[in-house]
C-alpha cells in the first residue's frame, strides 16, 4: 500500500485517535508525479488511474501506467520547447483527459501549475499572465477560450507558447507534439531536482479589497490531501470516485487527482457540456460511483428529478463541499439514499480542514470536526478564544513552529501579504463559525464578503471594477443576496450618472456588458438603482447593512 510510504499509522479507532496521532512524513524530495504515479505504474502496469467521458458519447481508460508514460511524453516535449523548473505554466482545460497527463507532467518537470477556468476573459488572462509571469498556455480546443487567451497572449510578453489538444492555426498541437517523443522522463537531479518546498502550483482566488490573490503551495500539498481524499471522501483503492468541479478550481485537487491517486482509487472524469442532472445521476448509475462529493447546489438540483428513477446504491459515501450544506437538502438526500451527507469545510489556501470524518455521526447544518492536520481555534476580534456556543473566527494555530502539510506557502510574488497573513504562528482563515460542547462546527460565513454562489467563489471587487467602467454607473457596491438555489447570488446596488434611468432594460444592459468583460458566472442576477450607499465616516461601504444584517 502507498500510503505507508508517508504514514506511519494509517487506521484509526476513533475520531480522538485519528485527531492525536495522524502524523504524515514528507520527504525532502517528495514528487507527486514520479513518488505516485510512477510508483502505482511500476506495481501494476494493469492498475487504473482514469475513467474518462463525455457528453458526445467519447469514453476513455486510463492505467497508471498509461499517465507514466503519456506524461514522460509530454515533459520531454514542454522541456524541448523550454519549460523546465520555475517555469509558470496556465492550464484550461475543463475536464478534458490531458489535464491529468500534462499536469503530471509540469510536476515532473518542476515547473508551477496554474489551473484556470474556461470562462476567463481576456482581460482576466492578461492580469494573471502579468501577476505570475505566465510562460505557456495549454488550453482545451474551445473557441471562446482560445479567442480570449490568443487576445490575451498578444498583449503579455511574458507567454512564448500557445498550446491546445487540435489543429489551430498559430497553436502547438499537444498530441501532435508528444506523438514521437521518449516515453522515458529521467527524475531530475542537482538543481533541477524539486525539493519538497518548492513551488508546485498557483490558485487564483478571489479577493474582496483588491484583484485575485495568488495562493502559493508547494510540492508536499498532495500528502496534506490524503486526509481529504481517505479520511473525508472515504476512497479506497480500486474503487471509483466522483468529484464534480472544473479542473480550472482548487477543489480540482480536492477530488480528482491528488488525495484519490495516493489511496489508489480510480479517478471518474465527467468533461460536461453544462451540468444537466438528469445526465449526472445516469453516470453515478451507469458506472457504479463509489464514493462522491459535489456542492449543494447540485444536489439541490438532482433532488428536482425523479430520484426514484434512478439506481445510486452503489455509492458508500455522499461529501459536499464548496458552500454551506442547507439542512433541508441533508434530510431530502437521507431519505432518497438511506446515506447521511458528509459536509467539509476548507479553502484555496488548505485542504479539507473541518469535516465530517468516517468515524463522525454527521448532523444536519455542521461541517463536522478538525482535521488532525492542523490546529484550529475559533478567536474573538481580538485573538482570544471563545466559548462554545460563540461565535468566532476560524484559525490555524502553530503554522510557524509546525506548519501543516497542505496549506499554503504564501501568496505567490507578494511577500507583504505573506507576511501579513504568515508571519505570526497562525493563519487567520477569514471565515467565522460555532462549535458545540460535543466538539461539532458550524459554519456562519465570511468575515469578509466573497460571494459563495453555486460553488463558485466571487470577489465583489472585480465586479464592481467591470461595472464602474460603463458610463451610467457612478459608483456601486456588490454583496450576495439570499438564493434558495444556489446559495447566493450576485446582487448589485447601483449609482446611476445624470441622464441615466433605472429601468429593465439598462439592468439587462449591465447584466450583458459583466458577462462580457469578466468570468459570465460573476454577473449580478440582482441588481438595485439607489440614491446613494451607506457608507462608514471613513468612507468604507457598509456591506452588511446593504445585506439587511445591521
């Protein structure tokens, strides 16, 4: 078994056990594509790794071995072209199966991932080309993304390459480009070998009083998900698990890569035109998904269908993740499925950090317990602890004397904010929440205002930027508004210029004008024309009185 590899004790009696004694060894040279994949290769050339489809009927099997090879490969082609270790590598890809080769890959090589979402704009593309100093783009055959990262790619000098999975005329087609090279990738050694501490990845994340920040982890970040993958989700080997997102997301490596191929589970991959729930509960029938995990609002909506219809036994565990969990929608699951819904809470910046872990009794509304890997304490404003019962903000204690395996390392090419948030002994996670006498988390909100709308995390900052370029606003504030659905949406409350009126059809106006000039998901289905804003003597909107809380 891998894991005991990096684990000293592997089964638990308890939650208590599992809390105290949980330790992960990390060692110095740790490489999740040659110390998992290759490793699962070499034991067993017949052991799957990826069970991929599509909505055109396309499916595909992959073996570890098959993503050893493919992604040797691929390395040697992205080395040739000049990738090698620091380089900073932008991935869009959807879910399409070359996402895992060439991420396996840019691992090997030492360079740094950064996944992106298909729906980015061109100015987003350009912002974060800048901010990272992007070298390549490899991106699915898709014509809006290849307009907006061609546009984006004339404008940023630091991107050399342009890389997509077909013919496109000013484009390096990947499968053309692997079809002759070595299949052998030798583990680099020296200065070109990865260090555990390294760079492996960037996440762009929303942020409330600024542009996206950039959440740095390093290349122990796939140990700290074993907790997350066996421990949370429950995968085992050989077994098959489902996590529905976007590869262009952190909960990406959540649910589809690292945590499920360290326990020697088989990756399902569902590359969805859109999410149609009728299609998703055919393919958790169809394949006998063992274990699953998606955000509320999917489950929201599978639950609008004909449940009865459709065979789900197959799946042991339920997990939920990316918003908080409406109790009415845990009971509604429990009386379809007979299976309780394991809630987890964590960030871009963690792995899974509360949950509802193999050994919890899951209870409605809680996102469950602390993860043994790090040291969580609920504190007032002022750093001191509260009571149960209290509500308080979610902290990691300890982050410099024992830093946990999988959080972040910083925040990539802002050593400021890094040391703000890092320079203590503890993180400061930003979002609040209860716990009881019985040791059970609630999850309240954030402390600042990111949106949390159907599992998608939207900064207000960068809405209010797109909607303060058209002529007829003056000034504007964006909150989330309560949605029964999908948890929140997107609300705009707007000062209009002189000469403008508030009427449908300029908020439909404003609603096309958001779609167009950033991410489509982030436009305000809400949108109010005030007198003016409330506003603090320093001038600071008072988001929470625009959200009825004060």
């Amino acid at each position: 078994m891998l894991l005991n590899r990096f684990l000293p004790r592997t089964e638990f009696d308890s939650y208590e056990d599992f809390k105290e004694n949980y330790k992960v060894n990390v060692p110095e040279n740790f490489n999740f594509g040659f110390d998992v994949v290759d490793e699962w290769a070499k034991a067993d050339r017949n052991k799957k790794a990826l069970i991929w489809c599509d909505d055109r009927g396309d499916e595909k099997v992959f073996t570890f071995y098959d993503i050893m090879k493919m992604s040797n490969k691929a390395a040697n082609f992205l080395k040739g072209i000049g990738i090698k270790k620091g380089s900073v590598v932008m991935m869009i890809m959807r879910r399409r199966w070359e996402y895992w080769v060439c991420a396996v890959a840019l691992h090997k090589i030492g360079a740094v991932l950064i996944p992106g979402s298909v729906q980015l704009t061109k100015k987003d593309l350009v912002y974060r080309a800048e901010a990272a100093d992007i070298e390549a783009f490899i991106c699915v055959n898709d014509e809006y993304v290849l307009a907006q990262a061609s546009g984006a790619a004339k404008e940023a000098p630091s991107v050399k390459h342009l890389i997509t999975i077909d013919d496109r005329e000013g484009w390096l087609n990947f499968g053309k480009c692997i079809e002759n090279q070595s299949d052998v990738f030798e583990r680099p050694q020296g200065k070109d070998a990865t260090h555990y501490n390294d760079t492996m990845a960037v996440f762009f994340t929303s942020g409330t009083t600024g542009m996206p920040k950039m959440v740095e982890h390093n290349f122990a970040h796939p140990l700290g998900h074993i907790v997350t993958a066996k421990y949370w989700q429950e995968t085992r080997e050989d077994t098959l698990h489902l996590s529905v997102t976007d590869s262009g997301w952190a909960k990406f490596g959540w649910g589809k890569i690292y945590g499920q191929w360290l326990c020697g589970a088989v990756v399902f991959a569902y590359d969805m035109d859109k999410f149609v729930p009728r299609k998703l509960l055919e393919k958790i029938e169809h394949y006998k998904i063992n274990t699953f995990c998606a955000p509320p609002t999917m489950y929201r909506f599978m639950l609008q269908e004909n449940m009865e219809e459709f065979d789900l036994s197959s799946v042991e565990k339920w997990c939920v993740a990316g918003e908080p969990l409406n109790p009415e929608v845990f009971n509604k699951w429990y009386e379809h499925t007979g299976k309780k819904m394991c809630e987890g809470f964590g960030q871009t910046e963690t792995t899974v950090m509360i949950a509802n872990f193999k050994w919890i009794d899951p209870i409605p509304g809680s996102t469950g317990k602390p993860s043994p890997l790090y040291n969580i304490e609920l504190v007032d404003e002022n750093g001191d602890p509260v009571q149960d019962g209290e509500e308080g903000k979610i902290v990691i204690k300890n982050v410099r004397t024992n830093p946990p395996t999988g959080l972040l390392k910083g925040y990539y090419k802002n050593h400021e904010m890094t040391y703000e948030r890092l320079h203590g002994d503890y993180y400061d996670t930003g979002d609040l929440a209860v716990r009881n006498k019985d040791g059970y988390y609630w999850f309240v909100g954030r402390a600042d205002d990111v949106i949390k709308c159907s599992g998608y995390r939207i900064g207000p900052f960068e809405v209010e930027s797109v909607l303060t370029e058209h002529p007829s606003v003056v000034e504007c504030a964006v909150t989330g508004a309560p949605d029964p659905i999908r948890g929140q949406v997107v609300r705009a409350d707007i000062v209009l210029a002189k000469g403008y009126e508030g009427t449908e059809e300029l908020k439909k106006e404003l609603q096309s004008y958001v779609k167009k000039n950033t991410a489509p998901y982030k436009y305000p289905r809400v949108i109010e024309f005030v007198a003016e804003l409330p506003k603090t003597i320093g001038g600071k909107i008072k988001r929470a009185q625009i959200r009825g809380e004060m």
